[in-house]
C-alpha cells in the first residue's frame, strides 16, 4: 500500500469552462489504464461546455445543488448522493445551479471531446 501526496488544485480551463471552476485531480490516466478521477468545484452558475466522453461519465453529487444536460433531453437537478450517468459519446453539460456551489465527482475512462459553450440563454431556460 502506498499514499500518494495530494496534487495541486488546478483552475478549470477557460476553453471547457463557463465561470470559476477548480478541480482536484485524484486519479489519472497511467500506463495503459484510461481511469480518470477528480473532484471538481463549481462556483454558483458555472458549467461545462457541451462535451462528450470516450467510455462515458459517472458523476457523483458530494455537495450543493447542480444541473445536467444531455443533447435532446431535459435538465435534471443533481444533489448530493446523486449519482449521474452519461453514456459513452453522449454530449451533455452539467455545473452549478445558478444560487448554489456544488462539487462531484467525475470518473471517465476516455478521453473528453469538448465543444461549443453553454450560452446564458441555454443555461437559464426552462427547458435548458
């Protein structure tokens, strides 16, 4: 058994993020495996691009209040507990509500293709 010191936290990308996002990497990609862990912190209103994942995503709630999106679907809210599952290359958003901070964390096994950002008026209606 061995413990791994804790990495750095890093500010979320400009190119993936709309608002001030952090995240803590846990675990990443090593050798042939393709795991990717993290804790990722949204401040109130800040949200992905639309993007997808080689393998999918599985997004667990750890704390406030959030939203996601698949293409073609409805918004759902997320809250702590909750676990959210993307399928494999199925875009999506997900961040912050727009009162709330909230944190989950991701687990993918691929790569992210990132598109276009999630505009205001996305975010902000009722179907979003």
């Amino acid at each position: 058994m061995g413990v791994q010191p804790k990495a750095p936290t890093i500010k979320g990308p400009a190119d993936w993020f709309t608002g001030e996002v952090w995240i803590d990497p846990i675990m990443e990609p090593q050798g042939e495996s393709t795991l990717n862990i993290a804790a990722v912190h949204f401040t109130p209103g800040a949200r992905t691009a639309w993007h997808s994942h080689d393998g999918g995503q599985t997004l667990y709630v750890t704390e406030g209040r959030g939203l996601a999106r698949s293409r073609g679907d409805e918004v759902v809210e997320i809250r702590p507990g909750d676990v959210h599952v993307t399928g494999d290359g199925q875009e999506h958003w997900h961040g912050a509500d727009h009162e709330h901070f909230m944190t989950h964390i991701s687990i993918t096994r691929g790569p992210a293709t990132w598109g276009d950002h999630v505009t205001d008026d996305e975010y902000r209606s009722p179907t979003r």
